[in-house]
C-alpha cells in the first residue's frame, strides 16, 4: 500500500467532477494492477491511498539488477516495418507502441479514434493493429480502405474472440487483449510476410 499527501495553507473544496486524472488513478490504474484507489479530499489537501497487490511489484534489488535484454534474431524481425496502431485505451496503446519500437518497428500513431485513424491511414503503411471497438465505433470501415490499399492488418479485441464480424472480416486475424507478446509477435509476422 502507498499513501500519498498533499497539503495546502488555504482551503480547497472538494472537486465537483471527475478530471482526467481522477479517472486515470482510479479506474486506468486500479484495472491495471488489480488494486484499489481512495482518493480523500479534505479541506487542506488531498490524501491517496494506492493499494497494489503483492504479485504486481517487483523488489527493487531485482529491478535494479535485471539487465535490459538484447533483441533476439526472432524479435527483432519487424525491424523497419511501419505499423499504423490504432487502440482507443490509452496506456495499453501506449505500451503496445513501446514493445513495438523495441522489436525494431516504426510505430505511426498511435491513434486513439477513428477519424485520426483514418487520416493517418492514407500514408506509407506496412501494417495496421487495429482495435475492433474504438470508444464504441466499429473498426470496420478503416479495415476496407486498408484492404483495398493491399495494406495487410491484424485485429485486436478486449472482448470474446467469437464476436461477431462482418463475413469479409471472418477469417482475418485477431489477437486477443491482454496482449501475449508472443502471440502478438506471431500474428504481426503473418501478413508482413516475415513468418519463420
């Protein structure tokens, strides 16, 4: 648990609505680590209190020892390709273009709706991640532009992997979130054409 002050000599009231940031600590956050948020405004300041389970942090001497691993031949085998990311969650498109950029591949975007998306869809693209539902819009559209550019994509969804498609988009292929970064890595080598 992490306990967090902050204080002020005047006196603050208590927000009125919900601010991003309040929204990232205590729903992004909590989700994220499987913990707990308490946000408690006083008159003075503000008192957080984080709870992270045990399982979700890792000893500072292991952290500060672990090395930074290398990129293997097989990792490293997206060196160079352009892939359009398109993931309406913030901090899981965040880390999705943080792993990508370390496999060696030039990320553009990444895109958190679809009109961005679609704008940025126009340009050299080698492949697209593309999340089904983008803050409640369907992918789809993009997905056929893409196809009919010969740009080749992998879909992405947090939901069932039998949610229904439309029958062009039947058989083409999705990776399910929480990302496994070998099955990511397998599925992005397909339609690059870089399977082993």
């Amino acid at each position: 648990m992490v306990t967090w002050n902050e204080t002020c000599k005047r006196q603050i009231p208590a927000p009125t609505r919900r601010g991003f940031g309040r929204t990232l600590l205590e729903r992004v956050f909590a989700s994220e680590v499987g913990g707990a948020v308490k946000l408690d405004f006083q008159t003075d300041g503000l008192k957080c209190r984080l709870e992270i389970p045990d399982t979700r942090v890792t000893p500072r001497s292991a952290a500060a020892q672990a090395p930074p691993a290398p990129r293997s031949a097989r990792e490293s085998d997206l060196e160079g390709l352009r892939v359009l990311v398109v993931e309406d969650a913030a901090l899981v498109a965040e880390d999705l273009a943080g792993w990508l950029r370390s496999a060696g591949a030039s990320v553009i975007g990444p895109f958190f709706t679809l009109h961005e998306a679609k704008a940025a869809a126009g340009g050299e693209i080698d492949l697209a991640l593309l999340d089904i539902d983008v803050d409640g819009e369907p992918i789809w559209n993009l997905a056929s532009d893409l196809r009919a550019r010969g740009t080749p994509f992998v879909l992405t969804t947090g939901f069932s992997p039998d949610t229904e498609r439309p029958p062009e988009f039947a058989n083409s292929l999705v990776v399910n979130k929480p990302y496994q970064t070998g099955h990511l890595h397998a599925a992005l080598r397909r339609p690059a054409g870089r399977e082993l």
